[in-house]
C-alpha cells in the first residue's frame, strides 16, 4: 500500500520558454487568462540584438549603393563582389530578424495561461530556456504522479491495479495509471509538490533552485474531459494503491471462518 503526490497538468503542456536572454519589458496577460494561438504572453528586451539588426540593415543600404555605382560605372568584378556581400548581410538579417521577433513571446496554442510568477516578472531578467507560462486546453489534463523508487520497483505487480485518485473537494475515484516513466530523477515534478512550498516532498536548495532529496520516478494518469473540468491546472492530488496482501486483521479473520466452515 502507498500514497503519492500529484500533480493536475495540462495534457499536453504547451510550456513557453524564452529564446533569447534579456530583460521582460512589457507583460502582456495575467494567469488564468485565456488567449488565442499567437497572442502575446510577454516581451523580453534585448538591446544587442536590435543594435545588431539595425548595423546589418546600414550595411546592406550601402553595400546597394555599392551595387548602383558599379552598375553605373560597368565594373564587373565590384559588382560581384557587392552581391556576394549582400547575400551575406541578408542572410544575416534574416536570422536577427527571427532572434528579435522571438522576443516577443507568444501563446503556442489556444488555451488558458497558467504562471504563479507571471505577474512578478516585469523588469526581471530572463535566460534562453527560462520556463515563463504553461499554456493548455482546459478539457485536456493529465495528473502527474510522483512515486518512490521502491514503489516503482514493484510496478509489474500492481500497475494494473486501479488506483484512488483524491482531490480536495471533489468525489474521490479510481482509475488506472495511464504511463510509468522508467528512469527515476531528482527534479520536482512541480514546485508545489516539495515541502518548502506545503507539499509533501524532502527538497534540497541548490543554486539555481531545488532537487528532491532522493531521486523518484512520475507516472501519469489521464483524465477524462469531464474530470479535466473540474480540476485546475495545478491543483494537488494524492494517489492511493491499496495493497493487494492481507492485513493481518484480514488474515486471522479468514483462519477463523477456515476453522468455523471445518
């Protein structure tokens, strides 16, 4: 028999991270809020890069008055040259161009914005991968479970079992576990889960955040689009197997009626 934490997620989650670093100058939504697919989450600042694209654009200008001159005067081998070092600077300017329009972050798919930091982060300084908002569908969850390595090692035994899935305020249930991963790791599966934060989690600081303090293993349940309803986006669940051996009091009480049937 054991209880584990979970986690409710969107099923996918459609995790929006920074591309570039720099600073967030404008916050363009609130958590919770529900958005369209390309609509803006937040921009970031970074001013090397627009300085960078605003060089390349005075190179490429004068490079084609370079190109007009030649044409003017015939010379064939500046001309060349000209066009050479212009498909260079527009190739460059492309690519810049993608960086800098990356620094506005948008809403990968429609859904709703979920980030309990989201309306901390103007002014706040952000490196490329930095997660900055989950994005989902709010029929489409998942629970994602974290389970000890000695639970884990037994799963061939009761994977095929149902568990109960209890949520505060709601009718508990059982169902079955949808996905075992199968390598055991010591990243949280989700901040709220570790004690420092009221979960249930031992969770060591380290620089750059926190680590569980032995590795577990997340498993997964699917929830149906009724049960997805109902549940938030990070709201914690607990997940209940009962054991499929006797208890003691179970035991005696089958010898007991053994010897009475005798």
């Amino acid at each position: 028999m054991w209880t584990s934490p979970a986690i409710v997620q969107y099923s996918p989650p459609a995790v929006l991270r920074a591309r570039s670093s720099g600073m967030v100058a404008m916050v363009h939504v609130s958590d919770g809020q529900i958005v369209s697919v390309g609509s803006p989450i937040i921009t970031i600042r970074n001013d090397d890069l627009t300085i960078q694209l605003g060089r390349k654009k005075k190179e490429l200008a004068q490079v084609e008055q370079e190109i007009l001159a030649a044409q003017w005067s015939g010379n064939a081998v500046d001309m060349a040259d000209a066009e050479a070092r212009k498909a260079g600077l527009q190739q460059q300017i492309g690519e810049l161009q993608i960086e800098v329009d990356q620094l506005v972050l948008r809403a990968p798919v429609d859904g709703t914005v979920i980030s309990r930091s989201l309306a901390l982060m103007h002014g706040t300084f952000v490196k490329p991968g930095d997660e900055v908002a989950v994005v989902g569908r709010e029929d489409s969850k998942r629970l994602k479970v974290s389970i000890s390595q000695s639970e884990a090692r037994d799963a061939q035994r009761w994977q095929d079992q149902p568990v109960r899935v209890i949520v505060n305020g709601q009718s508990t249930w059982t169902q079955q576990l949808t996905r075992i991963e199968t390598r055991a790791s010591t990243t949280p599966p989700d901040d709220s889960l570790i004690a420092v934060n009221a979960g249930s989690l031992p969770a060591i600081q380290q620089e750059g955040g926190y680590v569980l303090s032995e590795p577990r293993v997340n498993a997964f349940i699917e929830l149906t689009p009724a049960q997805s309803k109902r549940l938030r986006c990070g709201q914690r669940a607990s997940v209940h197997l009962a054991s499929d051996k006797p208890t003691i009091g179970q035991y005696l009480l089958s010898r007991v009626w053994g010897f009475v049937s005798y």
